[in-house]
C-alpha cells in the first residue's frame, strides 16, 4: 500500500494548475487536477491557487463551490494550502480600485494595495519566518521565493486566547511596507509567494507541507 500523499489542486478558472501540479508531483506527492467535490473533499491536501483580481478569483470559487469545501475540510482538520491570491481571499476582504469585495472570512484582515515605489512587487524576496515554523523548516534564513502581487495583507490581529490552541505562525516580507507572506494556522495554511515557482526553496516548502498531511 502506497504512503503517496494525495493531493488535489482545485481548478475553479484562477491559478497556475499545471506549474502547481508539476511542482507537487516533482516532490512526491500524487497529484489530480480537479474541481470534483468528492476528489477535492477526500484528498490528504487540497492546494488552492489564485491569481489575478481578488473579486474574480471569489466569483469563480463559488461557482466551483470551492467556499464551500474549503469550510468543510477545514471543520474537519483537513489541511487546505492557499497560494498568492488563493491565500488573499482566506481574509475578510479584499479592496481593488475602491470596490471591496467578501472573502472566505477563515482570518481577520483586509487585502489592500502594497504602498511601494514600484508595484507589482515581481520577482525574488527573502522572508522573515517564526520561531518554530513547520512550513519553512530546514530552508536558509536568506532563502528567496518569487512574488507576484499589486496588493496585500499589511495587519495580522487574528488573537488566540485558549491556550491549548496553538497561535498562527505568521512569515512577513517587505516591499516598501511589511506585508504578510505566509501563514500557518492548524489545518489551515497559506503563502502569498508561488512556493511552485521558487525553485529549491520552494520545492522544500512544498515537502514540509506534504510532510504534515
């Protein structure tokens, strides 16, 4: 019997499924791009990508009922890993050209436009990961992963206060301001970078993950 990791990319129209795919299978794990809910349910990983507008990427995701599983995976303690605008709408909201826009609510916070002298933020950025931190584990302090992103999340205030729930792990980058780069929050986590398109550091990243389903 296979210890194979399976893991399904969610196909709902907004995100880069076969760099995904490819990065993933590339690591170990088996991999089936899809948005069938029984596939997407019953998977050890469901990997959501996103890319382009925040309000888009909401639209396709319910028509692709993906909120929906989401919440359900996640009720369940089954780990679910949003990546670039995949993890902005893990937030309350997103704020594009003035038009604000509900996200899935899973964390606090509002996706705002970085405030940089150059936007979008595109290429190679070090980051600045917690103490203990399973995502970025085994990876160099000064490793680089490659962003593409106009806007972001700039506050982290989600606040546990029962103390056998551990707090979120919360990685922070800068491009002109802080921003939040990545988040690790029970069965829930997420990068605002492409791990897929991070070369060695984020084929590590994709490991550790793999490693806790």
């Amino acid at each position: 019997m296979s210890d194979q990791k399976k893991v399904v990319v969610f196909d709902y129209g907004f995100g880069n499924v076969r760099s995904a795919e490819r990065a993933l299978a590339h690591v170990g794990a088996d991999v089936e791009i899809t948005r069938d809910y029984e596939k997407a349910m019953n998977a050890d990983g469901l990997l959501v990508p996103g890319v382009g507008a925040f309000s888009a990427c909401m639209e396709g995701l319910k028509k692709a009922r993906g909120e929906w599983i989401i919440d359900r995976r996640l009720s369940g303690g089954r780990p679910v890993m949003g990546i670039c605008v995949g993890m902005q709408i893990l937030f309350e909201r997103g704020i594009e050209h003035g038009v604000e826009t509900e996200g899935l609510d899973e964390w606090p916070g509002t996706v705002a436009p970085l405030k940089a002298p150059i936007v979008p933020h595109m290429g190679w950025n070090t980051v600045q990961s917690p103490e203990g931190s399973e995502l970025f584990a085994g990876l160099d302090p000064e490793a680089r992963f490659y962003f593409v992103h106009s806007y972001a999340v700039h506050d982290w205030s989600l606040e546990v206060t029962n103390a056998r729930i551990r707090a979120p792990r919360v990685t922070w980058a800068t491009h002109g301001e802080p921003f939040v780069a990545a988040v690790e929050n029970g069965a829930l986590w997420a990068t605002q970078f492409h791990p897929e398109k991070s070369g060695d550091a984020g084929a590590q990243l994709l490991t550790n993950w793999i490693g806790t389903l």
